[in-house]
C-alpha cells in the first residue's frame, strides 16, 4: 500500500533532519481504487523532540504533491519529495502598524530561495546505488538497518490502523 511504497521515505526523511525518532503518530487510511491495500494516508504525529508534523500521501489524487515541511523560528523550510526542489520562506521583518492585524496576520511573509542543483530520478539512483553495492561489496552512503528497521516499525503501526 502507499504506507510502505512512499509515507516511509517521508518518516525517513523528518527522523533524519529532525534527528529524532516519533513519540506518537495517529494515522488514517482509506481504500478507494478498490485495491486490498490502503492507497491514501493522513497522519499526524508528534516526535519526541517536540515537533510536529503531518502527512498526506496517496496515489489518488491527480495533482502529485509530496513535501515536508519544516518550520522554525525563521521561518520555513519546503523539501518537495516528488521534484527534489528545496525552498526557504523565511519570515518577514516589516514593522505593522495595524495592532489587530498584525495579532491576526502573524509573521509577515519575507524573502524566498529556491535552491538549484542538479538532479537525477531518484528510483534510478537507488538501483544503481545497488548494483555497484552488489559489484563493489561496497554499501556507499545507504540507510542504515537500525533506521529502516525504526521506519518499518513505524509503518506496521499504521497499518494496523483501522
């Protein structure tokens, strides 16, 4: 289902820039395109250094969106898992001189920063990644087995979720 097939490169990813592991997930899933496995999830979670995240995955919709989102006192970090762009959002520092409406509005919106860099699809990289493991003997930058382990785990928490 798409717990296992992409919500886990999602926990990968906020377990290694959080570098902490989940506290706590509720998670939901549904079945629609009449397949025996789950095809969309929504789960919250609070990890155990105090963030708090959420995420939507599914193989239904037909805008393909995946991102996580990391925010912070400075604003915001966008790493979107289905094009590799990477963004920052950072907070404004413009003076509001409307006191209700600087209660209401919050931070005020400031720069933006797409970061460039070359890119390469990522199911290609993985197999190649394998195939010179398999040849060199070499596992090369890869996950770890305790940290897939910790991912899995997480995952057969959620599918046993009605």
């Amino acid at each position: 289902g798409v717990v296992k097939d992409l919500a886990t490169h999602d926990f990968d990813l906020v377990m290694f820039l959080s570098k902490s592991d989940y506290e706590e997930l509720a998670a939901f899933t549904s079945h629609r395109s009449g397949s025996p496995h789950e095809d969309m999830l929504v789960a919250s979670g609070r990890l155990k250094n105090g963030v708090i995240v959420n995420h939507v995955v599914n193989w239904l919709s037909p805008v393909k969106m995946r991102s996580t989102v990391v925010t912070g006192e400075s604003g915001i970090f966008v790493a979107d898992t289905l094009t590799g762009d990477l963004t920052i959002h950072r907070n404004g520092a413009f003076d509001m001189h409307w006191d209700s409406l600087a209660t209401f509005r919050g931070v005020s919106e400031g720069d933006t920063i797409r970061f460039a860099f070359p890119k390469t699809e990522p199911l290609r990289q993985e197999l190649e990644a394998f195939v010179r493991a398999v040849q060199t003997g070499q596992r090369g930058e890869t996950v770890s087995v305790e940290d897939a382990i910790r991912v899995v785990r997480l995952t057969e928490q959620i599918s046993d979720t009605p």
